[in-house]
DNA sequence: TGGATATAACAATAATTGTTGATGAGTCAA
DNA sequence: TTGACTCATCAACAATTATTGTTATATCCA
C-alpha cells in the first residue's frame, strides 16, 4: 500500500485509460516491449497518431521507453498499474457503524 | 473474477473517473448515500453541475440513486468497484516465459 | 557526407466534454 | 390547488482532447 495519490494525479491517471487506442496500446504491451513500428503495424493507425497517445500513456506514467538506436521501445510500467490497483482500492466504501443520518435539505 | 470487459464499457468506466469533480463526489459518497443537496451544499458546486456529473457516474455503474420524496439519494455501487479492479487488474502484464523477439522493422 | 529510416512535435481543425443559467417535472404541505 | 422545494434536462457557450498532414530531429548506413 502506499501514499494516497493526489486527485489531479488520479484524474491523470484514469484520463490516460479512458480511451480505446490507449487501452489497445496497453494491451499490446502487456507481451512485452515493442517499438512503434510494430504497434503501427499492428494497429493500422497513423505514426503521429500513436505518437500523441503513448506520449499520453507516458506522462501518465503508464508506460516507460527506451530508445534504441533509431527505435524507440514502450513497455508497461508495472509501477503505475499496482499504484493504479491501490488507487481504485481507495474508491472503495470504507467499513464502518451504519452511518445513521437524519433528514437532509 | 468476472468475464472480461468489453474495451468500450472499460472506456466508459475510465472516463466517469477522469475528472476531478466526479472524484470527489465518489470520495464523499464512500461515507454512505447522500441526496443531492448535501452533496451541492458540501461541495459549493451548481447544481446543474452536479446533476451532470452524477449522471456520468450513473451511466458508467459507478453509483445507484434512489429516491425519497423529492430527494434523490445517490450511492457508491460497490459491484462497480468490484469490477473495476478486476478491470486494472487484466492490465497487468501476463506472466510468461521470457519473449524473445529480433529486430522489429 | 548524404540519403533513408524511425519517431517526435507542431499547427490546423474536428470532435468531445464541461459549465452556466434557465426551464421543466415531480413531490410535498398548507 | 397553489406555492415552494428538489432535482433533471436543455441550450448556448467555453474548454479540452483527438486527428491529420506536415515538418523537425536523431540515428544509421552506404
């Protein structure tokens, strides 16, 4: 378990997963390391397009790169996803003695 | 653990948690149901505003809302957050002997 | 060095999402 | 039945995000 993470951190976070190319990136990722190339390849989607998203991913803190010579290598970041784990843990409803409240408004 | 997500349902989810707002009306709702005025009155927040926002939570499963006379109770919906984590959960990286790969392009 | 390759970054635009103020619908109580 | 109250919905607008085509940067190889 560790430090709450702060909520503008969170937002980044869960607006990082909230779309169906970066999900599709993540997944592809979850192989293994791969470089653009192949995921463009594989995805049948514009370089520049990729690009915008796994820059996304990692600002997010999601995914990490490596260059290599011309190549540049993304893989998971299996940090972010345990923190990511422990995040939506925090959402859960917290035990507790039936809060009992009056009327409202 | 449960059927796998379909991609755009895991969009749908991610997203009702991308924003700041939505966040904290989670985080107030962990402490039990609460109509719609408190919630405005807690959170200095319009409450057009609001209604947009728990509609999004709804939308998405993340809460359930009930009504009492003319207040709407809303509440965290703790079968979402289940699924949720099982959600970051299949993001992780699948164990597997290490792949080897050659050049990629 | 010069050309080819892989990828990032940019600018213009399109699409989506959020905010605000106003109105409408349902409920209650006098 | 009328007026007050709670909340959803809508329309107009603002803000953010995504896409596309293009250009810039870095690396490699001949």
């Amino acid at each position: 378990m560790v430090a709450k993470l702060s909520t503008k951190k969170a937002v980044e976070l869960f607006h990082a997963l909230s779309d169906e190319t970066r999900l599709a990136l993540l997944d592809r990722l979850k192989d293994g390391e791969q470089c653009v190339c192949e995921l463009t390849d594989a995805m049948k989607a514009a370089q520049s397009r990729l690009s915008f998203h796994l820059k996304v991913l990692k600002e997010a803190g999601l995914i990490e790169d490596r260059r290599e010579g011309r190549w540049m290598y993304y893989s998971l970041s299996i940090q972010a996803i345990e923190e990511l784990e422990d995040l939506v843990g925090s959402l859960k409803k917290v035990a507790r003695s039936a809060v009992s409240r009056g009327r409202c408004c």
